[in-house]
C-alpha cells in the first residue's frame, strides 16, 4: 500500500502565541540584528508577549522601520532602537545604558547578529577571517558579557539566547570562518551555563534551519532562486521549509519562566534537516567546484574575498 508523504503540520497563523499573553510584559528584551530578518521575527514575538524592546543594529534606516513595525504588533511593549557595532565593547556598553536609561536593565539577551559568506578556506583573506569572527563569535562575547557583568552587579537573574548553526557540531565546508566562531558561540552557551547559574543566568543556543524571508544573504537567496519550485521543500526531512514566526516561538519559550531549568542547551530548529544521511552517500565535489571556483593560485597578485558587510540588520 502507497505511503503518502505529507512531511510535518503548517505551524499556526501568524499572530498565534505559543506562551501566555503578557507573559514577558514588564519585562525588557534586547536583540541584536533586530533591524532585519530572523532577529525582527524573534523581536516580533518578545513584542507580541509585551516585551519592551530594544533593537540594535548597525544600519540606523532600517532600525527605524523595524521599530516602527515593532511598536505596532498588538500587545507590544515601548520598542526603541540603537545602532552599534558589537565588535567594540565600549559602544556595547553605551547601548546597555542607553537601554537602562529608556526601558531598565534588559532581562533577556538574544544574539542574533552574525556575519557570513561562502569561500573555501584557502581563499580566505585575514580581514575576511576577522570580520566573520569578531562579529559572530567576539561581538557575541561583548554582549554576554556587558550583561552578565550588569546582572551580577545588580544580583539579578537574566536569560541569554545566542542563535547558533548546526555546523557547530558537523563542520561547515565552505563556511570555515563562520562555523569556527559558531563552534565557540556554542561553547559559551555551555560553559557559562555553568559559570552563572548559581546566579541566576541562564544561557541557551537556537540554531534555525532554513526559513526564507526577505532579508536572507545573497548565497541563500540566489540557491533558492535557482531551485525548481517546490524543491527547497523536497530538500527537507518536514517537506517544507521553516517560518519564521516558528523561530521567535522557540526563543520566547527559551527565555521564559516555562524554561528556567532549561540552560548550557542548545535547541535546533530546522525540522531535522542537519540530521539527514543518505543511504547511498553521494559523489564527492570539491568546495572550490560547488562554488564555481578554478584551481587555487598563491600568486601573491591573485585576488582574494574580501568581507562583504554584516548582516543582521
């Protein structure tokens, strides 16, 4: 008898809530990226549960819009923004004043800015190494620090989210600099689960699977633009590929008093797709052919990447 796939349920409708209304009114949240993209989609849902928000993020127009967006979900907190650079601590530690000043001591951290881009490891150029690393591992270090240090001063208890990648376990052929600092956003979850839990600060990791939205890097969106319809949901274990509302609800759970037991864990959403094998594993193609490369040169006159901007909003 046939077996009809229909792959994993929709999720419900935007706008639904997977926590009790109000469960974080009062409380203040700040996520970094959340200008654009998956860190707006998580924002939303802090907002939609009563948060007071603060987003930063480095392109101050699009900060504004999503503010402006952010203020209008029904049940929404005050939401202000901030630009910042998160590779320097000190203006790190201006955005916390600046969020105390106008909202309190945020409660909840989510970091969700990174950098990324494709490129066999041999072509990587030290600057191009560097701008992935201090955005997505270091800028993540300044902030969890500034608010641990903050909450440990004040003897208060707080929640971080740091959003993650599968390929901090599995390795990332192609993505060598990022899944290096994935790797050690990952370690930080578990080593300062343990640190700050005695008091009161509990850390997690989410690391999202494929939830096309508007905001996605070029490399994303050129391979979904060239696929055949219908088959980025083909490629995945559910049949169909995430929505973005789905993340938000995964980082409103960890951060909430549902989950205060929950911390050094880090929570995959990504309907099981980095858990596929093929029975058959395919043909071996070498990272330089995937990405249209020809044979490595180390003429000291060829050209190397350079870092494109960060993304993240």
């Amino acid at each position: 008898m046939e077996n009809p796939q229909h792959g994993l349920p929709a999720p419900p409708p935007l706008g639904a809530a997977a926590l009790p209304s109000g469960t974080y009114a009062g409380q203040v949240v700040l996520v970094t990226g959340g200008g654009t993209g998956l860190g707006k989609a998580v924002a939303t849902e802090f907002a939609r549960l009563g948060a007071d928000l603060l987003i930063a993020g480095r392109r101050p127009e699009q900060l504004q819009a999503a503010r402006d967006e952010l203020a209008a979900v029904p049940g929404a907190g005050r939401v202000s923004a901030a630009v910042c650079d998160i590779r320097d601590p000190e203006r790190v530690a201006e955005v916390f004043d600046a969020a105390q000043a106008a909202l309190g001591l945020p409660d909840v951290l989510v970091n969700n800015a990174a950098a990324n881009f494709p490129s066999p490891a041999e072509d990587l150029s030290p600057n191009a190494w560097r701008a992935v690393v201090d955005i997505t591992l270091t800028g993540t270090w300044f902030m969890t620090r500034e608010f641990g240090r903050r909450h440990l001063a004040a003897g208060t208890p707080g929640s971080i989210v740091n959003i993650g990648a599968s390929y901090a376990w599995t390795g990332g052929p192609g993505f060598a600099h990022s899944a290096a600092a994935k790797a050690g956003v990952k370690n930080l979850v578990e080593t300062l689960a343990v640190e700050w839990g005695p008091y009161g600060i509990q850390i997690n990791g989410l690391v999202p699977g494929l939830f096309p939205h508007a905001d996605m890097t070029a490399d994303i969106r050129g391979g979904l633009e060239h696929a055949a319809p219908g088959a980025k949901d083909a490629r995945q274990p559910a049949l169909r590929v995430g929505v973005p509302r789905e993340l938000g609800w995964a980082a409103t759970f960890l951060a909430s008093p549902y989950a205060r037991f929950v911390t050094g864990h880090t929570l995959v959403v990504d309907g099981a797709n980095w858990q596929r094998r093929t029975v058959v594993s395919p043909e071996v193609v070498p990272v330089r052919e995937q990405l249209g490369r020809g044979p490595f040169t180390a003429r000291p006159d060829a050209p190397r990447p350079s870092a494109p901007p960060p993304g993240g909003g």
